[in-house]
C-alpha cells in the first residue's frame, strides 16, 4: 500500500502531492496505449456448453420441398433473423411475403399456394462453443477516517481518499493504478492512499485506471470529490464534509440522484425532506390523516360505534368523530412501512424522507386505487408513470421486463418493444404496484404493498433521469451547470406529478424571462394546468 502524505490546503496542493507520490516508482513501467490512453478490458474464453438444438424445415407449399434447414437453441417458432441467417435473403423475403394458404387447413389443393412455411422437424442434443467475457478489472474508491450521516461523510480531520485495485481472477493480480488530475498522470501501486486538501465547490476530478498482469487494464474511470469546512478554524472546532460522486465508490450510497444529475448536495448534507435518517425510527410521523382513517374504517379495523355517523363523512373520509377512533391505528399504519422504505434508500439512493412524504401525499399511506384516475398504490402509478419508469430506467426495466415477456422480446429494449408488448408491460407495472386485495385482511395485500415500495423507487430514479434530459435539452448544458442538487429534485417531482411538458414549458419560459433555472422562478412560469405541481412540491419539501 503506497500512502500520499498531505502537502496543502487546496486542489493545487493535491496535484502537488500527487505530483510528488504517485509518480512512477524506480523500474515501474506506466502502463497505457500508444495514444496514451489504456487499451482497456480485453478478456474472454470459450466454453463448451449442452443444449437442445430444435431443426425446422422451410418447405414450399406448391412441391413440398425442403428449401432450407433452420436450426435454434430455443423453443417456440425460429425468428426472422434466425430464418434469415440460416436461409438467405431471397428465401427469407419469399417467406415472409407467403399469404395465408386455406387449402392445407380444408384438406384442398396445395398446388394453388404458392411460398413456404415452415414445419417442425425434431429436437436432439448438442454441444456448441461459446464466447464468454471475463470479469474485468476494477478500481473502487474509499475514504479513511470519516463517518458517514445524512447522506455527506463527516470527518474531524482533512481525510485520506483510497483507491483500491481489484482483479477477480485467479492468480493474476493488479500491478499498478494510473490517475489523470487536470490532464497530469501518475502511478501507484495496487493500493493508493493520499490526503485530501479543500476543494472549491465543483470538487476535483480524477480519472483512474488499473492495470493488471493479465496484460489488459480496467476501463477509465471518473470520480469528482469534493472537501468543504464547516466550522471555526481559529478554535480547532473544525469539521470537514466530504461527497464523492463516482461509480465506483463503495462507500455510504451518496446523495439521491446526485452522480445521475453531477450535482453535490449542499455542504453538510441535504435538507431534511432529501435526507435518509441514522435509522428507520426517525422516519415516525403522527399525522392524521382523514382519508387513511376513513379506509382503515370502511375496513373494520377501527371500533366507530360511539360514532352517531358511523364515523365516515360523505365521501368516504373519516369525519372528527370517526378521526378521533382511528387515531391509533391511523399512526399505526403510516408507520408500517418505515423499515421498508429506510431499506429502499440504502438500496437505491432515494432519500427514505422523500419516499415517505411522497407516499403521504399520493396516498396517505393506502395502498389502494383511486379509481376515477387510475391511480394506483402508494405513490399512485399511472399508465404514464409506467412507461416513464420502463423507459428512463434501463436498469429496472432489465430485471422487470423477463418476469412478464420472453428474454428474447426484452433485449429489443424498451424503446424498440411492439406497441402492444409496451402496453403488456406498462400494465404489468402498475398491477404489480396495486395491493387491493378483497379476499385479504382489510382488502389489502401487504406483501404486494410492500414489494411497491422499491418500484416507487426506482419510478423517481427513472423521474430523476428523464428531469435532467428536459433541462438539458431546454438550456443546452447539463445540470450541474444551471441547477441545484435541491432544486432539480423539485424538477423530478414536477416531472413525476405533472409530467415531462408541464417542466419543459415552465423551463423554457424561465429561460426566454431571461432568469435563472431556479424553483423560485420556474414554479412561476407553471401553466394553468400544471399550477398544482407547485402545492405539491411544497407539500413534499415542508
């Protein structure tokens, strides 16, 4: 493990200390490309793995011959690539021009059709060779001496950043870890330590890469730190607030959407309603709420009869009375989900604080349907919210879209699904987020209600996306150029409850005012229709 002794107080004193200690050692070779760039990963191996071969035959209606042999690995029909690909081009454009032939199915004349079709032959087993990538090399980045709250690392002392080669494979080894700072690059060993200085308030940016003796190296990657005091130096009280935006990092999950958006939260972590607590205690609420107190009560959860009204205005709410009994199972139940979400925030970044207040507002905590506006579940999805979430978030439409459609329909991509696979899909999405449940205890699934809470999740995730788009597509920059990490979580919620053009229109007549992409401005430039985003985003961030 090579350590980088501290030298100075800023970013220009960084790249003096890295000038100094991860320069190359005696008989240490840099390793990178001709162009100076590293070649990369470049890593696979063949395998020899059984499978079921399944033989179909491409045959003409007119003289029954056998014009081509199609041979898959899977089951059901061969596809249009695999007919093409095994048959030519010519025979494939005479297939899938063949009309429909009326006669086989009547028992007529087959002479009078005219292309081909294609007929199930037999299955046998086989053996093929198969190219497999092997795991690449990684760099993680770490931070020493810190802890960690609200989303930011805290730390009593100007702190050590940590890089750490990885190899998975067996007996090969990381042999040295470059670094690129503001175009200069130096290298250290598998294990670099070196101490950090302040940084302005855009951080400081690495580049990194790893080498290793398998002869290839990592891929580049990119890490922005940012160190920031709070406190008075003249006293010794001194507190340093670190925030890390990299792939690689491995320590705390940082600042919701913040690496999506290359934004750092505000210097001591984000506000409260953006924040995950220390644990899942400190998300308790007492509110009471009258629309989850009068379902808790057309439930028979809650004793109303010393209600004269049944305890239940007009509308289905709770009135005073019936909001007095349910009080305690009302604090009960929006309480239930606390743990949940705290392990969704872990999981995944979004600030429990948000998800819960999200969930207070769309829902009340009921995990019901809203039936005039098919809106469903804690966060009441729509049919819009689905697509926005299967579009803007590859990653959860990769692990959602084989439990519903055939692998090979889901690798086309979202985009590039048929309309009515989309649809299947989009419908899927919101069923898996509805728990009503007539035949359950207070005609509600919990383990369905529970299962919702990671995909309301991952829904802000696609949110968070889809916001930056907008915005960089309406001022030509990205996000960390015009906007605040703040102020671009209230963009993902006008784009989550009003959708993508209410935020472009409110953006794009800021920018024409000639102000600042700021909520304070935008949220005035809201249309008539998408004024109740603004009510909204302050009922989320109070």
């Amino acid at each position: 493990m090579k350590r980088l002794n501290r030298a100075g107080w800023t970013a220009a004193a960084i790249l003096l200390v890295l000038g100094l200690a991860l320069a190359p050692a005696s008989g240490t070779s840099r390793v990178s490309a001709a162009d100076g760039q590293p070649p990369g990963p470049d890593r696979f191996t063949v395998i020899t793995v059984d499978y079921t071969a399944y033989e179909w035959w491409l045959i003409g209606w007119s003289d029954n011959f056998v014009a081509c042999r199609i041979f898959v690995d899977h089951t059901g029909m061969p596809t249009g690539d695999e007919v093409y690909n095994d048959c030519g081009e010519i025979l494939y454009t005479a297939w899938s021009e063949t009309k429909p032939c009326p006669q086989a199915a009547e028992g007529g004349n087959l002479l009078d059709c005219r292309g081909y079709y294609i007929h199930f032959y037999k299955s046998h087993f086989a053996q093929k060779k198969v190219g497999v990538a092997l795991p690449a090399p990684q760099v993680w980045v770490t931070l020493d001496g810190c802890s960690f709250s609200n989303s930011t690392n805290i730390c009593s002392e100007l702190p050590t950043l940590v890089l750490t080669g990885e190899e998975p494979l067996p007996n090969e080894k990381i042999t040295a870890i470059t670094v690129t700072v503001d175009g200069e690059e130096y290298t250290c060993g598998p294990v670099c330590q070196f101490d950090l200085g302040p940084t302005g308030e855009a951080g400081l940016q690495l580049s990194f890469w790893a080498a290793s003796s398998y002869g290839d190296t990592s891929e580049v990657f990119e890490a922005r730190v940012r160190v920031a005091q709070i406190g008075n130096s003249d006293n010794g009280d001194q507190t340093w607030y670190v925030d890390i935006l990299s792939s690689q990092w491995r320590g705390a999950p940082s600042a919701g959407c913040a690496e999506t958006w290359g934004l750092f939260p505000p210097v001591g972590g984000p506000p409260r309603w953006l924040s995950t607590p220390d644990q899942p205690e400190d998300l308790a609420s007492n509110i009471p709420y009258d629309y989850l107190a009068g379902n808790l009560i057309i439930q028979g959860a809650v004793d109303v009869s010393g209600c004269a009204d049944d305890g239940l205005l007009p509308n289905g709410a709770a009135s005073p009375c019936g909001a007095d009994a349910a009080r305690p199972a009302v604090n009960d139940w929006q309480n239930r989900f606390d743990n949940l979400i705290y392990e969704v925030a872990w999981d995944t970044g979004v600030p429990a604080q948000l998800l819960k207040n999200l969930f207070s507002r769309e829902s009340q905590f009921w995990p019901g349907v809203f039936t005039a506006k098919a809106d469903v579940g804690l966060g009441q999805l729509t049919d819009n919210g689905a697509d926005t979430t299967l579009l803007w978030n590859p990653s959860f439409y990769e692990q959602f879209c084989p439990l519903v459609l055939e692998d090979s329909v889901c690798r086309k991509g979202y985009p590039f699904l048929q309309p009515e696979d989309q649809e299947i899909l989009r419908g899927a999405l919101v069923h898996s987020v509805d728990a009503v449940c007539p035949d359950c205890p207070l005609g509600i699934d919990l383990r369905q209600a529970d299962f919702s809470v990671s995909v309301f999740a991952q829904t802000l995730l696609a949110n968070c996306g889809q916001a930056a788009q907008v915005l960089s597509q309406v001022s030509g920059l990205p996000p960390s150029e015009v906007s605040a990490y703040e102020d671009m979580w209230r963009f993902t919620l006008v784009n989550y409850n009003a959708g993508p053009g209410c935020l472009e229109l409110a953006l794009t007549d800021t920018m024409n005012s000639g102000e600042p992409l700021q909520w304070g401005y935008v949220m005035t430039h809201l249309t008539p229709v998408c004024q109740g985003a603004a009510d909204y985003i302050a009922d989320i961030s109070r």
